[in-house]
C-alpha cells in the first residue's frame, strides 16, 4: 500500500466517525454482478440501494451541488451528502438514474466525453435524456481521462475545451462543475485546479478523502470526495 493510499484510509476513518459530517460521496461502476462490484471503486447495486436506505435512517440529507455551493455554509455542513458518479457508465441510464429519481433524490453525473459510446458506457442520446431529468446535474470529467498533472496548460484547457463544448452541443446546456479524472493530489495539482478555475468553472471536484468544511467551500475548487463503495466493502461505512 502507497503511503497516500494509507493516510488516505485513516483520513476516512476519521471523517466516518464524526456522524454530524456533511460530504460529497463519489461513486463510479454500480453492477448487479456481485463479482464485478469487487473491482476497484465499484459498487453493487444491492449495495448502493442499502447505503441509500442507510442515509434516510440516519436523517442525512442528500441535496444537488447546486445548493452545496449557493446555500448558507452553515446549513450545508450539517448532515449533507452530495451523490456523484464518474466516468459516466452505462448503469447510469438503466439503474441509477430510474432509482434516484424514484427516491426523488438528486445526482451529478461527471462524464468522460471520450468514453460516450463505448462499450460499457453512456451513449449519447441516453446522456441527452439524462440531462433532461431536473434531478440530474451534468458535469465534466475532461474529454480524455488522463492525469494532468504533468501535462501544460495548453493541454490541460484544450481538453478542458474540448469536454465542454461536446457537453453544451449534446446537453444543450453549459457545464459548471469538473472532476478531474484520478483526481488524487499525484493526478492533479493545485496548480491544475487553478487553470480549470480560470476557464470559469464554479467548483472543482478532487478525490481527497475528506469531510467538507467551511474554508474548502469557500474556496471550491479543491473539493474532496469520498470513495464510498471501498469504505462500504471494507465495512467501515455505517449509519447504524
Ligand atoms: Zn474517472
């Protein structure tokens, strides 16, 4: 184990038993393989459904990113989650979303405008219905899923540029919000976040393991997630 991927570790056993915490949760492939959702960063469906089951019980309160960022920073740290889910894998369209929006709960989605219509993920005209559903936020997750860390700026905003303008012709809408793929702090530097802030995005989302706080909100363009299907498959995500 990598010595980031260690602290990482304890900083979510520390964030988890704080229950009055209010986080950003990122999920990626959610399956009903039971064998699949081994895989790193995935998720059964049976899984998610009893996470979901568990956040009602523990009166946590999922809200969009849209009132994580505009709503009194006060208000947003008690209790609140965030749902996002990366990549944009195929199981958006036929599980996620149906469920989500049976539950009236809503989602961010950060697509990888590279992988649409590739096997195993969303294809265009599913991403278009998505983006319809009033629940769903559509997010960016760059145009092809690299570390940026040791590219240029040039790079970094031409693929930037690129994600963008393939989300507002298919969406129809401009995107406001990027994840950058791998997101840890060797994937993507501060200084990343930055030129991204500059193509004016209203938030940058990373993969730091930490409960939300007043400073990172404020700033927002180095906001952490949660990786919530490994702290579920090592059973250290509970509500009981
Ligand atoms: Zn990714």
């Amino acid at each position: 184990m990598r010595l980031t991927d260690k602290i990482c570790a304890l900083l979510s056993k520390t964030v988890l038993r704080d229950k009055g915490i209010s986080y950003v949760a990122m999920f990626h492939k959610i399956t009903p393989d039971e064998v699949v959702a081994q895989e790193p960063f995935a998720c059964s469906q049976r899984q998610f459904e009893s996470y979901l089951t568990g956040l009602k019980r523990a009166g946590m309160n999922v809200i969009s990113v849209d009132d994580l960022l505009t709503h009194p920073v006060d208000e947003v740290l008690k209790k609140k989650v965030v749902l996002t889910f990366d990549d944009g894998f195929a199981d958006i369209d036929s599980f996620v979303a149906p469920l989500l929006t049976r539950h009236g709960v809503p989602f961010t989605v950060f697509i990888t405008t590279s992988l649409l219509n590739t096997e195993g993920y969303l294809t265009t005209e599913q991403l278009k219905v998505l983006a319809q559903n009033p629940l769903c936020t559509i997010g960016m997750h760059a145009h092809r899923h690299l570390q940026f860390r040791s590219s240029s700026k040039e790079e970094l905003l031409a693929d930037f540029c690129r994600c963008k303008e393939e989300l507002c012709r298919l969406t129809g809408k401009e995107p406001l919000y990027y994840a950058f793929p791998y997101g840890s702090v060797y994937a993507c530097s501060w200084q990343n976040s930055r030129v991204v802030r500059g193509a004016g995005v209203k938030a940058v989302f990373m993969t730091l393991p930490l409960k939300l706080t007043a400073g990172l909100l404020r700033y927002r363009y180095y906001l952490p997630r949660i990786d919530v299907p490994t702290l579920l498959k090592q059973g250290k995500m509970r509500y009981d």
